[in-house]
C-alpha cells in the first residue's frame, strides 16, 4: 500500500522543502496551507503536489481536511507537525489575541491533526508522526513567550505519544531548527540577524534542505527505532 504523508504549512520556506523532499522519495505527499492561495496554487503546479486549505488551529476543520484527504488518497500514515506562527511581543505587552493565535496553530493543531490520524495508524501498525519545534522552543526568547512556549510544549507532546504508541509501530519525534534561511527569518531587521548569526558557531544560517534530509530520514523504515526523540539542528547555537 502507497504510504499517504501530510506537511501542514507544506508549501512555504521549511515545510516546502520538507514536502519536496519526501515526494522525491516516492511518497505521496498533500501539503497544508492556510493563507496565500497564489503561492499554494504555484507550489502545487511546480512540484505535483496537492495544496489542500484548511486552517490547522481548527478542530473541525482538520477532521474534515483528514477525511476528505484520506478518502481521496488513501489513509494518512505519515504526519509532519509543520505549520507555526510567531505574534512576537514582550509578555507585558502582549494581547490575548496574539497569544491564542499561536497557542492555536502552533500547539492545538497537534492535538487536532495527531488524534484525527492516530486511529488508522494504530489499525494498520505503522505511522511516522514528527514535529518541527524550534532552539528558542529549547532556550527562550525575549518576546516569544507565546511562541516559546508552545515549541517547548512539544517536545513533552511527542514523548508521551510515543509512550503511548511505540508498541503500534508508530514514531513520534522532534526535529527542533534553529534560524534557517526562509522568508520569516529574513524578515528581521539586517542588523539584528547579523547579529544573531554572530552568535552562531557555524556562523551561518541553516538551509530548509538540511531540516528537511532530516525528516526524510526519520519517516524512514531505518528509523524505526528512534522515538520520543528530539534533534536539534542549529549550527552548534544550542548544544544539550
């Protein structure tokens, strides 16, 4: 049976880069997006990969997303944790709003995708589930407490669930990127990211194929015995 993978945030910056990488492998991918139909439409056309909209924070949204997938394609048996958000401002400052904006896409949407695909899974004894968090998930960040606090979450997340589904020939893992070459970091200010890249010992910024050779990796059948892990891929910025 054709094993069916799901990239939420799948057609831009890390989540493009893992959606082309685990096509490439063979494997039928759909990819998440929740904005920007253009570019979806554009990523699709190019790479022959379907772009389905839905937004991830959702519940109901995301069961119905699954379903219509699943009975398009087939069971979902491969889950990448992708999509993500920042509403960075200092806690003080900080509005309800922008702290359930990313609590919902970055940490909910977890919970409403894995427990929509987990059933099947469990039934057929094989899923790859793996989670993209981040280094200031692993650190902190002067104004990410929203953020921080969700990429931190989880990691305690995905080791659980392996706890709990490792006996079904399920993984749960965690890659945790630190600052990559992709549109959000090149958003900040040229000062500051030369800054932060100072503060790298690779001094440089990572590429989205690096995280992405990774995931490949980890949905492999080579893999199947790393679970509950978590992997940080950060140029040596954060080393536990």
């Amino acid at each position: 049976m054709d094993k069916i993978a799901l990239v939420t945030g799948g057609t831009r910056g890390i989540g493009e880069a893992i959606s082309k990488k685990i096509s490439s492998s063979g494997i039928k991918v759909v990819a998440n997006y929740s904005s920007n139909d253009e570019a979806a439409n554009k990523f699709s056309e190019k790479n022959g990969i379907d772009a389905v909209k839905f937004d991830v924070g959702d519940y109901d949204q995301c069961s119905k997303a699954i379903k219509e997938i699943e009975a398009k394609h087939g069971n979902i048996s491969i889950l990448i944790n992708n999509a993500g958000i920042t509403r960075d401002a200092a806690l003080h400052k900080m509005t309800l709003q922008q702290w359930n904006e990313v609590i919902n896409t970055n940490l909910n949407s977890a919970f409403n995708l894995v427990s929509s695909v987990i059933g099947n899974m469990r039934d057929s004894g094989f899923g790859r589930i793996v989670h993209i968090s981040s280094v200031n998930g692993q650190k902190g960040q002067f104004g990410q407490t929203n953020y921080a606090a969700t990429k931190s979450a989880l990691l305690g997340f995905s080791k659980s669930l392996a706890l709990e589904v490792a006996s079904k020939g399920i993984t749960s893992n965690v890659v945790a990127p630190g600052y990559i070459n992709t549109e959000m970091v090149a958003a900040i200010r040229e000062d500051i990211l030369k800054s932060i890249v100072d503060t790298i010992p690779s001094k440089r910024l990572g590429e989205s194929d690096e995280i992405a050779d990774l995931v490949n990796f980890l949905i492999t059948e080579q893999a199947a015995y790393i679970n509950g892990a978590t992997f940080s891929i950060n140029g040596g910025l954060r080393m536990d």
